[in-house]
C-alpha cells in the first residue's frame, strides 16, 4: 500500500509526517551546525602539494612597487635551485583586498600554484581549513594593509601556527609595508592613531603601541622594521621605536631596519642580507638606555650607529660591522641633519 493511503493514529497521512519529520531535521541541522571562516579564496595554478622547501628565507618590501627580482629570489631559495624543474605552492595572505598577485607570481619560475587568503577576522584564521592550507604551501608572501588587522587576529590562531611551520620547515617568508614589519621582533602595530616622526619624536609614548611574540622568527630577533622610510621620513619614528624596547627593558640592544619603497631587503638562512631595487636600507643600532624617553617628553638619545645600503649591497644581520657605520642622535625631539646620509 503506498503512502498516501496510510493513515497514522493521530489521523494524519503517515506521508505528511515523514515529510514533516524531515523538514524539523533539516533545520535543526542549520540552527546546531558551526558557522564557515568567511575566507575568500582565489585559487590559481595546481593544488596538489609540492613539498619541496630547502631553506628558510625571506623577502621584506618597503611598499610602494614590489620588487619582482626579489620575490624569484625568495621563490629559488624554497626551491633550492635557480635554474631546475622544482616547483613550489605560493600562498599570500592579506586582510583585504583581492588576487591581485596571483597571476604575476604564477608567471614566475617553478611556481605550482598561487591561492590568496582574505582573512578578516580572527574566527578566519582558527579555520583549520585555512591553516592547512597555509601549512602546505612552500612560500608565504603577506600584503599591505594594515598592521593592527594582522596582529590582532593573527596571534595565537591555528593561522599564526601554521605560517611557523612553513618557516619551520625552510619556506619562503615575503610581504610588503604592513607584510614586512610583522615578521619583525617588535612590531610597531599601529592599533591607535598613525604616528608621523615629528609626533613620535616630541612624545614617545603617545599612540606608539607595539605586539610581541607574533612569529619569533630567529633571523628576525631583536628587530624593529619600518616601511616606506625616506619616502615618509621615518627615520624618526623608528629611532623611537628602538628607545622605547631599551626604555621599556623589552631588549638589551635593538636593530632598526628602515627599507624604501620599491626596495626590497632579501635574507638567507644564514642572515646575509642583500638590498634589491630601487631605494636604499637603513640599518641602526642602539645599545643603551635613552638618557630621556618619557610620556609628554621630546626623546633625547645619543650615539645610534647607521648603516645605509644599495642595491646588490649585503649586510650580516647575525655579525653587525665594526665599521662603515656614522653616528646619528636626537636631541630634545630633533634628529641631527644627514641621518639619510
């Protein structure tokens, strides 16, 4: 007998409660289910894992154009060869934006594929299905952006843990403005108002926040990076910067890296340094407490050592030079003239 002739004891069709029973599952099945990371994702190239990572490295831009040479250079160093049949899986990550670098990273040599991953919030990067992509890849590169998105939903994440485990296992690690100055140790995150030098200088505490332990990468440790630097005339805000992680005791000694726009500064594994492109890098230490860097109070720090660097020129940032450096202070809030020098 089929359905539509059965009767149930509560006198409806027995074809009407199943199909009752069934619509009351289905959306019980939609109000319990967990929400999907709203990633967007654009995906180019083959998606089967390449695994063929030979040494970390990586690949700081200071914004502006990015510097294709060295971006070839990050992708040879994951694969171990310049001139081979080894191919990698290109990642990048940004927090806005579209896939504007896939089809210009899939042109490069021994690229298997590019995917780019909008992650917009932290619910995004706690996805475990964007960590595993992440995780697979051979080279992560980072957009600009903004610094405060990156810090603020990156750390501690199953995202954060598995771009370490691309370091980890000898990828490639690239980004530009915001991208390059999250890799370094301390990270000036812009989470309250933008800072210029002028207003850095004259309070050094004032809107400057910074985040820590966000990749402790070992090449990077002790650093501060800083982006688009003659261009803004950042020299400043990054001497700044460096006082307040000796003022605040978070380090003994610090490491500025200051790097142009269209100006990229490449490491090996080894922490050689090179600049590539069109612009300078500027690379300062200081070693000392500040002898004035309080709230409401212009800096005064004396004795910064600066190197500057061009294109095809190196730098050891395990080593720093014993020479070929000048001396720059600032003096109640004002650098001394030819810091750029």
């Amino acid at each position: 007998m089929g359905y539509r002739h059965c009767q149930s004891t509560s006198g409806l069709p027995l074809a009407k409660i199943i199909k009752l029973v069934a619509i009351v599952l289905m959306c019980l099945s939609l109000w319990v289910a967990p929400a999907s990371a709203k990633v967007i994702r654009y995906l180019d190239g083959n998606s089967t894992d390449v695994n063929v990572p030979a040494g970390i490295a990586f690949d700081l831009g200071g914004g502006g154009a990015d510097v294709d040479e060295a971006i070839q250079w990050m992708i040879n160093q994951a694969r171990g060869c310049t001139d081979c049949s080894a191919q990698v899986d290109v990642v990048v990550i940004r927090s806005s934006g579209s896939a504007g670098y896939n089809e210009p990273i899939l042109a490069m040599n021994g690229v298997d594929s590019v995917e780019t991953l909008v992650i917009r919030s932290r619910d995004d990067a706690n996805s475990p299905d964007v960590a595993d992509t992440i995780r697979q890849a051979e080279v992560l590169f980072f957009a600009g952006g903004d610094q405060c998105d990156y810090t603020r939903n990156f750390k501690h994440t199953a995202t954060a843990e598995a771009i370490k485990s691309v370091g980890a296992k000898g990828g490639g690690i690239g980004g530009t403005s915001a991208g390059a100055m999250i890799q370094s140790d301390f990270i000036y995150n812009a989470c309250s108002d933008a800072v210029d030098s002028e207003y850095a200088l004259d309070d050094p505490y004032e809107d400057i926040l910074f985040s820590y332990d966000l990749f402790n990468w070992s090449l990077m440790k002790g650093t501060v990076i800083d982006t688009h630097f003659s261009d803004r005339d950042r020299m400043g805000r990054l001497m700044t910067f460096m006082a307040r992680q000796l003022r605040d005791g978070i380090a003994d000694s610090v490491l500025g890296i200051g790097i142009d726009e269209g100006t990229s500064l490449v490491v090996n594994r080894n922490g050689i340094a090179q600049v590539m492109g069109e612009g300078a890098v500027y690379f300062v230490s200081a070693d000392h407490i500040p002898e004035d860097c309080e709230p409401q109070t212009p800096l005064t720090f004396s004795d910064y050592k600066i190197w500057k660097r061009e294109n095809g020129e190196e730098f050891d940032l395990k080593n720093l030079p014993s020479r070929g450096y000048r001396r720059a202070s600032v003096q109640d809030g004002i650098v001394q003239r030819g810091s750029y020098s």
